[in-house]
C-alpha cells in the first residue's frame, strides 16, 4: 500500500512538540486543514488535489485518529489503491470482534460506524493504521454500496492482481456465510472481470448487460487493433465487429496530460474513421439514467446499431 502519510505530508499534531511554535501558529493562519482533531494537512495542497486523492487524504487521517477502529468500505479500497464507483462522504469503521460503536457524538470526525462482526483475519496493519484486508472490504462495500459499487472496485483489484480469479473470489465468500451482503458480494463476484480498465467502464458494460439489446451479438472488451510495428490500439468495447465505444475518462487527467491525450484520441478516432467503424465517445455523464430510466448512452447505441455495418472492416486481433 502506498505510504499516504508521506505523500499527502499529513501531520499528527499528537506526536508535534509542545514547542513547535511555528506549526502551531501555521494552523492558527489557516494555512493548514483539520482532516480529523487530531491530523492536518497544508491548505493549499489539500485544496489543488482531485476528489479521489481528498477522500485517500481523509481516510488515512482517519485510520492516524482512531484508536481501535478499522477503516473499511469503499475508503479502504481506495487505499488499497482500487477504484470506487463515488467519493465516499464520510469515512466507514468497523470495531475488531464483536465490539459495538458508542453514540454518534464520540466518533471522530468525518467517520460513520456500523456494528458488524470483524474477525482478527479480515484487519491488516499497513503505515500505521488498520483497515480491512480486500475480501472484507468487497464485501462492506456489496453490503453499502450495492453490486454496482462493489464490481467496480472487484474489476479494479483483478486488473491489478491477475491471480485474484472469480474462483478464488467465490471461495472468499464461503468465509462470510452468516454477514449481511454476501449475497451481493457472489453477484459481484459473477459479474466482474478481470480486464475492465476504468470505473466508468465496468459501469458502462453493465448498463449494457441489463439493457439486453435484442441487436447487439458480440460484445468485446479492451478490442485489440494492430496498427503496425509492433504497435496497437485498445478500445474500450467493440459491439457486433463494427461500433466502438470509448467511454471519455479525461477527469483521470491533469491539464498538461489531457492536452496530449486528447490528441493521441483524436488520431485514434480518425484512424477508426477511415477504416470504417463507428465511434462512439460517451461521456460518464450519459450513463446516467434519464427521466425514463434510460441513459443516453444507450439512446445513442440504438441509433447506432440500426444503421447498417460496413461490408469490409480491419478485424481486431
């Protein structure tokens, strides 16, 4: 796991000398951000960080504060490294054992508790803190979260970790045959993938599971294209050997980088153009459902699949 602590600069006021003037008349200014009552961060650089890295922030200033509790759900995963369908409010911990959380005004804050059974082998300690390891933590977030939500961060984890199977997964849940949500954590596990390479695009091929388009007969995922001196192009879904979808992740992308990324796109849509096939880009925004229940994306898709294929296509490998 990455050291946060380090790379946020997060301080802990608790281990600070009483005469670290400076810090402390620092604080005072405004110049530095509570996470909790006990951690804080330099207000400039908390404020330039994306939404993800504020809720890592946040959740390894939790996991710094509290005492017993272990950090889990959707902000264990996210520092674990995996992907998450949302940024997550507040901070979800559990107590090991059978221990029960105490009234609301004790929690610290940016945290939520929930009384649930956590056994010794489900909490790992990593920089310092406790959270719960990746099978405790897919199933928190089934549970919280809903299927959705926990195949996003199971497709996250299996891209990063090829040995991390479906079998290997459903055995996993054998271990939790009593918990609440282990139901919605197999129906995960079933759904999930290990070659999904964003959030937005494991919510997409799911939206295209349900939508269950009578027209659509192939779907691929992470199509392969050979362009030529051992080079190539991955998209995101190749539907019926002619429509590619691209779900647009820029927000992944800082300005300096976007600029160079959305060129490198374009030439690949021009290159798919000329051959062609029908490019779809989707922004995240058109996966959400509209006032019918249906998002754009799919209004788009069914426009699309009415029109008739082009007789000669280059084959992705």
């Amino acid at each position: 796991m990455k050291n946060w602590q380090e790379e946020f600069k997060l301080i802990n006021l608790t281990k600070l000398s009483h005469s670290d003037i400076e810090t402390f008349e620092a604080i005072s200014r405004g110049e530095y951000t509570k996470l909790t009552h006990e951690v804080v961060i330099n207000t400039s650089k908390y404020r330039d960080l994306p939404p993800w890295d504020k809720a890592a922030a946040r959740a390894f200033a939790v996991g710094m504060t509290v005492d017993k509790a272990v950090v889990a759900g959707q902000a264990a995963a996210r520092l674990w490294g995996y992907q998450t369908l949302g940024i997550e409010k507040s901070v979800l911990c559990l107590l090991p054992g059978r221990s029960r959380c105490g009234s609301m005004k004790q929690w610290t804050l940016g945290t939520r508790y929930r009384n649930s059974y956590l056994s010794q082998r489900d909490i790992r300690e990593q920089q310092g803190i406790r959270l719960t390891g990746a099978f405790r933590t897919f199933l928190d977030i089934a549970l919280d979260d809903g299927v959705v939500a926990a195949v996003v961060t199971i497709d996250s984890a299996r891209r990063l970790n090829p040995q991390l199977t479906r079998e290997k997964l459903l055995q996993s849940a054998e271990g939790f045959p009593r918990h609440r949500g282990v139901k919605a954590y197999r129906q995960a596990i079933e759904l999930s993938i290990p070659n999904s390479d964003s959030a937005q695009e494991t919510r997409a091929r799911l939206i295209l599971m349900e939508a269950q388009l009578p027209e659509i007969e192939k779907v691929q995922v992470q199509g392969r294209f050979d362009h030529g001196h051992g080079k190539y192009f991955l998209v995101d879904f190749l539907i019926n050997e002619w429509i590619i979808v691209e779900i647009d992740g820029r927000s992944k992308y800082d300005s300096l980088e976007l600029n160079e990324v959305l060129m490198a796109e374009r030439d690949r849509e021009k290159y798919f153009l000329n051959q062609g096939y029908a490019v779809l880009r989707i922004d995240p925004k058109q996966l959400d459902p509209g006032p019918d229940g249906e998002c754009e994306f799919i209004r788009i898709l069914k426009n699309t699949l009415r029109q008739q294929p082009p007789k000669q296509l280059k084959q992705a490998s």
